[in-house]
C-alpha cells in the first residue's frame, strides 16, 4: 500500500520536511482517534478539547501515509491510511484521514501547523 501511494503521488517537499509532517500527522491522527496528547495540538483541538474525554478508537495501527504540497509551497497535506478499532470492537483497515498544514516564517525559520480536521 506504501509503495502504491509513493508511486501515484509523486514527491515533491524536501525529504527532512516530509518525514516531520509524517510524523506530525500521526501523531495529531493518535490524539483524534484515542483522545491522547490532544493538548499537544491546541491549532487543531483547541484549548477547550485538548484534555477532554478519550477518542472513539482503539487498537489504531498506521498503514501507509505520504506528505505532499497542497498547491503552494505554504501548503501541505499528509494523507494517512490506517486501521482502528471503533467503540463497538469492529476492527476495520483501509480507513483515510487527510491532515493539511500551513508554512509560517518566523526570524527565518519554518514552522508547519495543523489546521483543524475537518
């Protein structure tokens, strides 16, 4: 599935910052699915959510994702494919959650936010 994904959208950020927003995204699919480090990411939570309650997932495993832009170099989204299991036990594979980020400069130096999920 990693290499389909790669092989229909080709790259196009430097590697370094692909990896972070990867790693990013993940993290911020983690905090969404359970509930856990919300407070990690008041941009898409916001403060009022951070510590509130747990997600509706267990058992989340990551199947493929890639960072791409999202039509300008101030834009990126990471598309992650992941499995989980729902409140009810239902384990299912194949499900999508696409994670967009804006670029800012600040004294030089970028620094790529989550937007809240949609």
């Amino acid at each position: 599935m990693q290499s389909h994904l790669e092989r229909s959208w080709p790259a196009d950020l430097p590697k370094a910052t692909a990896l972070r927003l990867v790693r990013d995204s993940e993290a911020v699919l983690r905090a969404d699915a359970t509930g856990d480090g919300r407070d990690r990411w008041p941009t898409v939570f916001g403060t009022s959510q951070a510590g509130a309650g747990t997600g509706a997932f267990s058992r989340l495993r990551i199947q493929a994702v890639i960072a791409r832009r999202d039509g300008s170099s101030r834009q990126a989204v990471v598309h992650l494919v992941w499995a989980g299991a729902d409140p009810g036990g239902s384990y299912a594979e194949m499900r999508v959650t696409d994670i967009y980020f804006t670029r800012t400069s600040t004294k030089g130096h970028s620094v790529w936010t989550p937007q809240p999920l949609h």
